[in-house]
C-alpha cells in the first residue's frame, strides 16, 4: 500500500532528491517529477548537478536521497544506506577510454588521461585495470571527448552519453571497462547508485525507496512518454539514440540489484579495498 498523501495538519515532507542532469536519471524519476506519480506524504525537490558534484555534496551529508557513484559510497557508508533500486550496471559494457589513436593497456599506463572526477565508479574501475600510479587531469564529463579531440590530453575516460557519440569526434575506443569486468570477474559492472540518509530512520527510508521504485516502474511501463521527457536532458543525442542510452542504464537491475547485483556491488568494493584504493565497507545495507 502506498504511503498516506499529506493533509492540511500533515503538511508533505520536503525531501531533496539528488541526480545528475541526465537522459536516464530524468527517465527514473519522470513520474515524481511531472507529478504523474504521487509521492505521498513527501515532496521532492529534485536537485540536479554532475555527479562527482553529489559525491562531494554526500560526504558532507547535505541531501536527503542523493545519486552517487558507488566509488564514493566507502567514504559516506556513515551517513547513508545504498537503496536497492536506482543502479545504473554495466553488463557487458560500461566506460571507456578512448583516444586519438588506439593505445593498448601498457601505453595507456603512460599517458594523460582526462577523468570526469576522481570519486566516479569509471576511475575507480581504471584504476583496478591500469594501476594507482596514472597521469590524470579532472574535466567535467561533457568536455571530455572536445578535451582529447582538440589534444589537452593523450586518451579520455567517457561516461554518460559520450558512450555513444564518441566516434562524432573522431576518436576510437581503446577500452571498455564493462567489458573488462565482465570478462574478469563474470559480472555486471555497477556505476551509478542512489543512497538514503541514515537518520531518517527505517520507516522513512523504506517508504521512499518504494515510491523510488515506484518511479522507476513508471517509466518504464510509460516509456515513450518518459523518453520524451528524458529527451529535455539528452545532449547531442535524438529520440532514437536517447531511447537506446535509457535502455544501456535503466533497465531490470534498475528496479532491484538483486543476488547478482548485489555480488556485483560486493566484488568491486572488495577489489578496491584490497588494492587501496577506498575504505573497506563494513556493512552493506540495501534498504
């Protein structure tokens, strides 16, 4: 049953909803958004800015349910819990790097490499794949593949829709670091999660995860509708490419990581513990 809507004595609790500025988040969130979906007893205000942004913004705790690259999620594990619902996983797929020219694994060891942020699940994944010791420079992700065409750095690491527009800027795609994965450890590789504050308490934070979850069923059961909407966030991108970079991130493991997902979440965290690159998670919790 959903949660009770406010009433004039239960004014809606204001909740900010933290996500980038993107085709797949907007998608995920289309319903709240339009108000075509209730929310409940809640009001979302939906805050939008590039992710390595809401990474920082998390480790100060400032919103309530923030999107987050799962490389950050070590270093906020305090304050908030991962929620089930809202993954975007890479199976098969994921970032990539790409460059001018098309370098191997040991001669991208050795070049300047622009990163989106150096929290984000892409770097943490490069890391793994090419070691700690890397020349990098942080530029915002939509500048990335202008960065490396225009030469300001030697290869680039793309995430969002660069994934599928790369080759307009005449570069090649030199890795794959979902594919990558998958070929090293035989699962799906997570990126993108939504977490949940703390101390909102276990009522609370049950109950926006289902209307989260609610959200997200919500395109998908309207997606033309939603892809639509998507579209408003969508950079070089038309109704066909969008609808096909929605389908890459928001999808069945977008409702729920489920055992699969969830072994997936463990054995990066794990691989970047062991190799020291984040804090050891104690307790993963999927609320």
């Amino acid at each position: 049953m959903p949660p009770a809507a406010p009433t004039a004595h239960t004014p809606a609790k204001l909740l900010r909803l933290g996500h980038s500025p993107d085709p797949d988040d907007a998608f995920m969130f289309y319903g709240l958004a339009t108000g075509r979906l209730s929310s409940g007893p809640y009001r979302f205000e939906h805050i939008l800015e590039d992710i390595q942004t809401l990474n920082e913004r998390a480790t100060r705790g400032e919103l309530e349910i923030t999107a987050i690259s799962l490389h950050a999620y070590p270093y906020v594990q305090d304050r908030y819990a991962l929620m089930a619902c809202g993954c975007s996983m890479g199976e098969n797929y994921g970032p990539m790097v790409v460059a001018k020219q098309n370098f191997n694994i040991e001669e991208l060891k050795h070049q300047r490499i622009a990163i989106p942020g150096k929290l984000t699940t892409a770097f943490l994944t490069l890391q793994l794949l090419l070691g700690r010791a890397l020349n990098t420079v942080v530029v915002p992700f939509d500048q990335i593949l202008h960065f490396v065409q225009t030469g300001q750095a030697d290869a680039g690491l793309i995430i969002h829709e660069g994934q599928l527009t790369y080759q307009n800027n005449g570069l090649i795609c030199c890795v794959d670091l979902g594919r990558w994965w998958q070929q090293t450890t035989g699962l799906p590789l997570p990126l993108g999660v939504n977490v949940i504050r703390r101390d909102l308490g276990q009522p609370m934070m049950a109950e926006v995860a289902a209307l989260l979850k609610a959200s997200i069923a919500f395109s998908l059961d309207h997606r033309e509708d939603a892809v639509r909407h998507a579209l408003t966030y969508a950079r070089d991108m038309d109704a066909a490419l969008a609808d096909q970079f929605v389908g890459m991130y928001v999808n069945h493991w977008t409702l729920d990581f489920g055992p699969r997902g969830r072994q997936a979440v463990h054995a990066i965290l794990n691989a970047g513990a062991e190799a020291g690159l984040v804090p050891a998670c104690t307790t993963l919790e999927f609320v």
